[in-house]
C-alpha cells in the first residue's frame, strides 16, 4: 500500500504525511479510548470523572480503577498505531529485516554497545544530577512506577517493553527522521538532532531532559550507522526499557 502512495506522492512527502497522522494517532487514539473507558466507570461510579479529573490535574492519588483507564487506554492505543504502522510500512520493515539478518553480527554488537553507552550515559547524568542536588525523576519515569503498583500494571509493562520501542522508534527514527532526509535533504546529522530533541521534549520538558537526550542521541545515531535499519534503535529501546521496568518492579514488589 505504501509503495503506491510513494509513486504518487515521493518518499519525502510520503513520510511527512505518515509522520503527522501517526503522531496525531499516537495521542487521539489514548485520548479516545481514555474518555471511552472513563464513561464505562462514570456509568458504574457517578462522580468517577471528578475524581479522575483531579487526580490527573491535582496530583491526588490514583485508585485502581483510575489505573486501569489509563494503563489499558494507552496499552490498546498503541497496539491499534502498531498494525496500522505494520499495514502501510510492511514492505519496508521486511526490506530493512533482511537487511538486519544478513549483517547480524554487527547489528547484534551495535544493539549491545548502544545499550551499554545509554546505560553508562544514565549513570554520569545521574552523577551530574546528584552533583547539582537534583533528586527525584522525570514524571513519565514516576507515572510507569506508580502504575505498576496497580493490578493492571501488567499492561503498562507491556506497552513499556513491546509496544513502546516499535511504536516510538517507527514514528521518531523511521518517519521523522525521513522527513528530515528525504523531503528536507539535510545532513544525517541534522536529522539526528532533530529526531532526537523532539523524541526528548515528548518525555520531558523539565531537567530531566537531558537524561533522555542522551538516550535519543544514541538510538538516532546507531540508526543513522545502520544505514537506516530501523531493527537497530528497536532493539536498544527494547533491552534499554527492559532494564528500567526490570528494575522498577524490582523496586515496588521486593
């Protein structure tokens, strides 16, 4: 399907196009389905909107079933992004999977060395944090912690270690990172920067943003060393959330 646009329309335009929808999806699709399952608990808990309202906004705590609205509204949301990416990107994501097989060597080692400089990148802005007395993390690192501890944490697991480094990867290095290349013709460095500010700002908008710069950094940079094989960042992103949910659950269940 997506070979037909292309000739219609250019890679570059086909990618900017793909990009826009996909990012306007990646948050209607969770908004949708939020509301969707606060109107199923309102009809079933009068005043339950209330309450979820101000909790969202006045940081009360979540109850259970808050916890289930949002775990399971983003966990579909994003497996419904995920086939559609699967539909209109198949021929490329099989193409650059062939790719990836015929150099697995390398790509396995580049995974390896891409999560070990993440993981040692963490650690020296955590040192630099603690060195300026910055304590605490980013609100999206506290909201995966927190809804953990609920019973339907498993889906926030998920969505973390699956869903997340196919979704995100496809929309920030496969797609925006094309836009940059292929509509914009701008150097793989700009596209790096851009990709990777932007998949940042998404995360964090406070200090804390730094700490997911030098996440992006790696994955935008490993992608662009790979000649563009998106299997790459994807395999980073996965053992890098892997490792933080591993060690959230530790956390909240020792």
């Amino acid at each position: 399907m997506s070979e037909r646009i292309i000739r219609k329309i250019g890679k570059g335009n086909f990618y900017l196009l793909a990009f826009i929808v996909g990012f306007v999806l990646f948050y209607l699709f969770q908004v949708l389905l939020m509301y969707a399952g606060i109107g199923i608990a309102e009809s079933k808990h009068p005043g339950f909107l209330l309450d979820f309202e101000a909790a969202i906004s006045q940081g009360y705590e979540m109850t259970d079933l808050m916890w289930a609205v949002q775990n399971l509204s983003q966990f579909i949301g994003e497996i419904l992004l995920a086939i559609l990416m699967l539909i209109f990107l198949w021929k490329d994501l099989v193409k650059n999977w062939s790719n990836f097989k015929k150099e697995l060597k390398s790509n396995l080692l580049t995974i390896l060395f891409g999560f070990i400089i993440i993981y040692l990148l963490n650690i020296a802005m955590v040192m630099i944090y603690d060195l300026f007395g910055i304590t605490g993390t980013s609100e999206n690192q506290e909201m995966i912690l927190n809804s953990l501890q609920s019973s339907t944490g498993i889906f926030m697991i998920l969505t973390v270690m699956l869903l997340a480094p196919f979704v995100e990867e496809i929309l920030f290095r496969k797609l925006l990172y094309g836009v940059v290349e292929e509509k914009f013709r701008l150097k793989p460095i700009i596209a790096v920067l851009i990709s990777a500010i932007i998949f940042s700002a998404l995360h964090a908008v406070d200090i804390f943003f730094f700490q997911y710069i030098t996440m992006a950094l790696v994955l935008c940079g490993t992608y662009a060393l790979s000649k563009n094989n998106i299997f790459v960042p994807m395999g980073i992103h996965f053992l890098n959330n892997s490792t933080v949910i591993f060690y959230f659950c530790i956390t909240v269940f020792r």
